[in-house]
C-alpha cells in the first residue's frame, strides 16, 4: 500500500537474499555479526547510517541493496534505541521487502516491519510515518492471512486515521488509498464497501494526483460499481504519467497492473 505498493510480480530469494534475511533476523543475530557483515564501524553514528540506508533503498528494485539497508538501520536503532528515523524506516524497507518476497520471509518482514512501527510511534506518537508503516505491514499481514494473531482490519483503520488526523496528505493521500483498500477488498460481512472505497480514493487523489497506486485501485474501485469509463480513464492517467526519478519502481508496477487492467474494462 502506497509508496510501498503491492506488485503482481514475486521476485524470487538467492543464495544472497537468504543470507541477509538472516541478518535481519531479529532474535537470531547479535550487533558484532551485523556489523562485520557489513562493515559497520561501530563509531558511525546513527545518523549516517540512516543516510546510507536511504541509498541502498533507492536501488530497492534489487533486494540485496534492500536487505543491506535494513541492516544499517537495525545498526542505527541498536545504537541509538530512541533513534524514530531509523525504526520508521525499518517499518518501510521491511514492507517493500515483504511486499516482493513470499513464504516465510514474507511473514517474518512484515512481523519485523510492525515491530518497528510499533516502537516508532511509541517515541513519537504524534508524527505520521510510524503510523503509516505500521498500518501498511498490518495491511500486508493481512492480505497475506486474513485470520491473523498480528493484526486486524481495525489496526489497520486506526492506524491511517491517525495519520489523516495528522497529515491528511501524508505520502500524496496513501493514508486514503489504504482505507479505500479495506472498503475494496474486504468482504461485505466485515464491513467491506466498493462503493465507499471510490469515494476514499476520490478524496486521497486531491493530495496524489501523481501517485500512481491510488490512481490503479480507484480504477479497480470504479470497475467494481460499474464505472468502467471512468476506470479506463485513470488507466489511460498512469500509462501517461511523467516518471518520478524517486517512485520508478513503484510507477513500473503500477503501469504493469494497469495494463491488465485495461484489459479487463475493454
């Protein structure tokens, strides 16, 4: 969900993305083998390590780059527990991780991405990242195992309600694309409605008119009540949309779906 979207494309583990998800691993690995695995020196500040994260997660296509990322910022958190830009963003690269992986690392990125949202919000409570990501790896969970001890729908509603409260247009309107996603996907008998999630959509495109995921589910929300007009209207938006050298691989993914998308309103 949003900036951290869902892809159709699974993107499978080798032998090296095996190796740093074990480095991840919160319960199985101390800070000295994180650090030589990757050349941490232990008198870097939290602070660079969060800037060298930044640039591993631009290269997140390919996710080793990922992967070395979050070991930075378990480097940065380990070093500075208080440090919310490092366990934020833990929540993030754990969610564009899980978001492209499948099987037990999956469940184990979104597991470590709530951990980190939690801890986020709990230094600072009143910023939105923390809310978002942490509603976002609640998402995932779910999508991935509707009955789930992690988290509920309601975790999720709580969550992008309290970053609406504090930045209605946090991330251009995602916090609006993740609760018009429940609308749309949900079954009727939880409270599920495609034709509310059109109008969560509509609202969250006043803040992203650029965000190319919020403009594929409304789509995917107008084909459900019968729009197919105005469906095909905002494929025909994403596939002309001018690419955002910070968002390509989200744009990719959207363009691919959209595509298929297209199909189905022809």
């Amino acid at each position: 969900m949003a900036e951290s979207h869902r892809p159709d494309m699974v993107y499978r583990s080798t032998t090296i993305t095996i190796v740093f998800l074990a480095l991840i691993s919160v319960s199985c690995r101390s800070r000295a083998r994180v650090d030589a695995a990757m050349n941490v020196p232990t008198s870097e500040s939290s602070a660079s390590l969060v800037d060298r994260a930044e640039k591993f997660y631009a290269q997140r296509e390919d996710l080793t780059q990922l992967q070395q990322g979050i070991v930075l910022l378990r480097a940065a958190a380990t070093n500075e527990p208080n440090n919310y830009d490092a366990n934020w963003r833990l929540a993030k690269f754990n969610y564009y991780l899980a978001s492209h992986t499948d099987g037990d690392y999956r469940a184990r990125a979104f597991r470590d991405g709530i951990q980190a949202g939690k801890t986020a919000i709990g230094l600072q409570p009143n910023k939105p990242e923390g809310h978002f990501w942490l509603g976002a790896n609640y998402g995932g969970v779910l999508e991935a195992e509707p009955v789930n001890q992690y988290a509920s729908l309601n975790d999720v509603r709580n969550e992008m309600n309290t970053v609406l409260k504090i930045d209605e247009g946090y991330q251009d309107g995602s916090a609006y694309m993740v609760l018009g996603m429940l609308d749309l996907k949900a079954p009727k008998m939880v409270g599920g409605d495609p034709q509310r999630a059109v109008t969560e959509f509509e609202k969250g495109l006043q803040f992203g008119k650029g965000n190319a995921f919020l403009r594929l589910h409304l789509a995917e929300a107008y084909q459900a009540v019968g729009r197919n007009s105005d469906a095909q209207q905002q494929v025909n938006e994403i596939l002309s949309m001018t690419p955002d050298p910070n968002y390509l691989p989200e744009l990719k993914e959207a363009q691919t779906q959209a595509r298929q998308l297209l199909e189905k309103t022809k």
